[in-house]
C-alpha cells in the first residue's frame, strides 16, 4: 500500500503514486514493484520511505515485496530556476534558431527545445543538454537545481557525389551512405532490387540521376528493373519517402498479382469469403506529403492486378451462408501519387502501364432445412422504404435477415464504398485524395485499367434462383491514362494522350452483363469529386473509353 502524506510546512498532498495498492502472489508474480510518482506542477518528490532506494527524490522508485509493505511518499514546492537557449554564431550568422530561448521552470522540469536550421544547415552540436551527443533538431533539458544554459551551433554539410557502381554496387546502398543534398550518379546498366517486395527507397533529400539524364539512349540504358516477369508476386519501384530528384531513368517490370482472397470456412469461424488484395503503385510509390521532382524518365510496362474474392461458404441448418468476398482495387501501376502529395514529372514517358481490378467471389447457396443464402462479392445496394434490401447476417448459429430502409449494405459490411470503388483506377498515374500534382511535356501512352466481374449469389430456393447478384456483371474502371481522384489539384502543360484505354473486363465470356453500358471512363484522363484539373497545349490521340475517350469528368473543376 502506498500513502501520500502532507508536508506540515504546505498544506495538502500536492501528488499521487501508480501502483497505490498492489497484491502479489509468491510464486507466481514479479515481486519486484514499480512506482511512479506524479507531483502537482510546481511540486517535486521530497522523500520516500519504505521503498528499496529512500535516498533517492527521483519520480520513479520500486519496491521488493517479501512480505506486507507500506510505502510513503511525501511532495514539497519545487524551486523556480531560469533557462537560456542561444545558437552560437562563429561570425557568418548564426545559420538557424532554437525555441525556447528563455523562460523559468521547476526543479525537475524536463523542457522540449526545438533548433531550426536555415535551408541546407543541419545541428551540428547541442551543449547542457538531456543529450548533448544528439544532432536531432528535437532535443531536452531538465532543470536539475540550478539555472540551466543551453547552446546550440549549426554548419552547412558540403555536398557529396556517390557513384554507382564505383563507390556502391547497388544503388539502395549508395542511398543509404548519403545525406540530404548529395548526388548520386549512376552508370548504364539493369539494376535489380534490394528484395522481392521493394527495389528502391529514397529516404533522403538527394539528386539520384543517370549520368547524362538528358540524352534518350543513356535513359533507355539505365534501368531500374522489378521481377514480375520471373515471379507474379508484387513487387513496387522506387519509393519516395523524402524530397529528392529522380533524373534519367527508365523503370519497367514492377507489379504482379497482390493475391487472391481464400474461400469461406466455418470451422475458422470465416463463412464470408475473404477479399482479394489491393494495391496502390508498382512502378513509383509517392508517400503521402512528399514532393519530389521526376524528370526524364521512362515509367512502363508495370503492371497490378488486384486480387479476386474468395468463394463464401453454403449455409447448413444452424447457419446463413457466407458472401462471396470483393475483388481488390488497383490503383496507378505506372505511378501512385499519395494523399497531399506535391509531385511534378517533367518530359517523362509513362507507357504501356496495366492496372486490373479484381472479381468478386460467389456468395453461398442456401440449406433446404436452414439458413439463406447470401450475396455475390462486389455487390451492394442502397435501401428504402418503397423498396428495402435484406441482409443476412453470417454471425454463427444465427439463421434470420435484416430488412434495411436506410443505408447501403456496403456500410453494414465495413466497407470504404460501394462496388466501383474496388476496380481498377488510373494505369498510367493515379493522383490521390488531395494531391497536387504538375505534368510538363509528358507523353502519357498506351496505358489501360481493366475491371473486374461481380461475384454471382447463392443458391436461394429449390428451383434454383440466385439471391443477387442473379448474373455477375461487369465493373468498370476509369482513368486509363491518368485518374484524379477526389479534391486533387492536377495540371497538364505541352503533354500528350495516346492510345490509353479505360475498358471492359478480359473476362472470357465477354460481352458480359453489366449494370451499366459505360463501363470505361476517361481513356485519357478520368477526374471526379471536386478535383481541380487544366491542360494548357495538351493533345489527345485515338484514347478510349465507353464514356469521355479523351476526357470524363464528373463533379470537377
């Protein structure tokens, strides 16, 4: 047990302690009890008793329990102490600021010091620090019974130029060895990746350049080269982690299949069929709020093809089938530009990129003595009143539906929308949510999305009618070339739109249902939900789409 007693001198416990009562079993339990102290600001630990350490006035302290134990702590005003930050200038300026740079604190006070260095200046010491071997620009200090004085002192690193392959054999290696600012030159050559999975991360504001990016035959000879033509597993480009420039390469053969969803099994408590894999970029994946320049560059032949939906399994007389899974979406197999991103792609190439949506898997056929059948993966639809929608619910050992008259399936499911959602968006470029990115002089060609089939519904009665969907239809796909999804910002200047394609499903059996006789939107480009999209001197060739072959828009700017 452990008691917070008052200080006669000041009135009140000012403080409490986690663990305050603890039980331990001998024989089972640590014995071993950690206690922590929590003053009221302005109030320290003035003395323990009854604890394994009661010199100490640290915060933290333990006890070693043999046998009952009482513990005291007791808290006491903190003294007031001033602190001092400055940035020492060696006389050309002081090259940053530190925050704060005064102010006055209690004893046992820890406080956070922001340095921010000029542009291309780095820390290059802290003293009276927590840690004055950091060179973070986050650092602390704890006021420790006395006034405290910090200093800070920056320097301007000078750039350095790494070669490929004569300092580092690969160019992941050389990425790693640099620092921000440095230029990595890299001589012709197929260059494969680090692993199956990733071949490039740039985490470094860095130049990464072929050694002439602006002659065509040095472009096409330094290749960053994936593996989905040896293996069909997925596997992405060059990730952009940092600010940096990429000059002068062509990168070809990333993707491959993300990865089929299993088929529903009760016995693992899984009716539903599980959904098939999704992905976002294969040939270049720009994280979210990064803005990096890509110029010079050939982007082809990089292809995703999402997963299908598994099978859900058939209902017994205890149980409701399960519904088949949902197909996965594919989103920008030459490029994913990620949410808030900045990029801009100057004279680039982004060609004969492929994304594929996934099928949706079938939902499961009813029991003569049980429960329902269920829904075809890839299906949902909204309810009313005038005409509501059932579900069926697959919680076990549960056989009943639910009439829904407000509200989509999709949403009691879990899912982020309805079925087109999960297709396939943008085979050249995919710009994300809130993205601004900037096109100049590019050639955007032969690039295509291909949707998927909706799975087909279960078995619902003996004369064998499906539960929906009755027949399984097409999903379309959009952005064949380029999509923009929602609230992105994106400009074409002197580019050109050739042969991109936004089109039904490979399916075999095609011509296939569909809900829908547009079933491909925006051969050329596809932007919807608010983007912002201009092209200025921009051409558009032999594109195609069932709706908008060059251009389709839909609530955009």
């Amino acid at each position: 047990t452990v008691t917070v007693i008052e200080d006669p001198n000041d009135p009140g416990i000012h403080g409490y302690v986690e663990p305050n009562d603890v039980t331990i079993y001998v024989g089972f339990d640590n014995n071993v009890v950690t206690l922590v102290a929590y003053p009221d600001e302005g109030y320290k630990v003035k003395r323990w008793t009854g604890t394994d350490n009661d010199r100490s006035t640290n915060w933290t302290n333990t006890v070693t329990l043999t046998g009952d134990r009482q513990v005291i702590v007791e808290f006491e005003r903190a003294a007031r102490y001033s602190l001092t930050a400055s940035v020492i200038d060696r006389g050309e300026g002081p090259h940053g600021t530190v925050a704060p740079r005064s102010g006055t604190y209690f004893d046992g006070q820890t406080v956070t010091l922001t340095a921010t260095p000029d542009p291309g200046y780095r820390v290059k010491a802290w003293t009276g620090t927590d840690d004055d071997t950091s060179t973070n620009p986050i650092n602390t200090v704890t006021i420790n019974g006395a006034n405290a004085v910090v200093t800070v002192e920056f320097w301007q690193p000078v750039p350095a130029v790494i070669s490929v392959p004569g300092d580092y054999q690969r160019i992941q290696d050389a990425v790693t060895a640099a620092q921000d600012g440095d230029t990595i030159v890299v001589d012709s050559g197929v260059y494969y990746g680090q692993d199956q999975s990733l071949s490039l991360v740039i985490d470094k504001a860095i130049h990464l350049t072929s050694r002439d990016p602006h002659d065509p035959c040095t472009v096409e000879a330094t290749i960053i080269r994936g593996n989905f033509t040896i293996s069909p597993w997925q596997n992405i480009g060059v990730i952009f982690a940092a600010d940096a420039v990429l000059n002068g390469f062509t990168i070809e053969d990333f993707g491959g299949d993300v990865g089929d969803g299993d088929d529903g099994d009760r016995d693992d408590g899984l009716p539903n069929g599980v959904d098939g894999g999704s992905l976002d970029g294969a040939g270049i994946w720009i994280l979210a709020q990064t803005s990096p320049v890509i110029k010079n560059c050939i982007i082809r032949n990089n292809i995703i093809n999402a997963g299908d939906g598994g099978d859900g399994v058939g209902a017994d007389e205890d149980n409701n089938a399960g519904r088949g899974g949902w197909g996965g979406w594919a989103h920008g197999a030459g490029i994913y530009c990620g949410a808030y991103s900045s990029p801009q792609l100057i004279n680039c190439r982004i060609e004969n990129n492929i994304a594929r949506g996934g099928s949706g898997g079938d939902g499961g056929d009813y029991d003569e003595d049980g429960g329902y059948a269920n829904y075809g993966g890839n299906f949902s639809r909204e309810g009313s009143t005038i005409f509501p929608i059932v579900d069926y619910p697959t919680d076990p050992n549960i056989i009943t539906y639910d009439v829904i008259t407000q509200g989509h399936l999709w949403e009691i499911w879990g899912y982020a929308g309805d079925y087109r959602l999960y297709s396939a968006y943008g085979g050249g470029v995919f710009c994300d949510i809130g993205s601004n990115v900037t096109f100049e002089s590019c050639e955007i060609r032969g690039n295509r999305t291909l949707g998927g089939m909706s799975g087909q519904g279960g078995v619902a009665s003996g004369v064998g009618r499906q539960i929906e969907p009755l027949v399984p239809y097409e999903i379309p796909s959009y952005g064949g070339g380029v999509y923009c999804a929602a609230d992105s910002t994106v400009k074409f200047t002197g580019c050109t739109f050739e042969d991109n394609i936004a089109s039904e499903t490979e399916d075999p059996a095609n011509p296939n249902h569909s809900l829908s006789p547009y079933r491909g939107y925006g051969g050329g480009v596809c932007a919807e939900n608010s983007s912002l999209v201009s092209f200025t001197d921009c051409n558009f060739v032999d594109n195609q789409a069932d709706t908008g072959g060059g251009i389709y828009v839909g609530d955009t700017h």
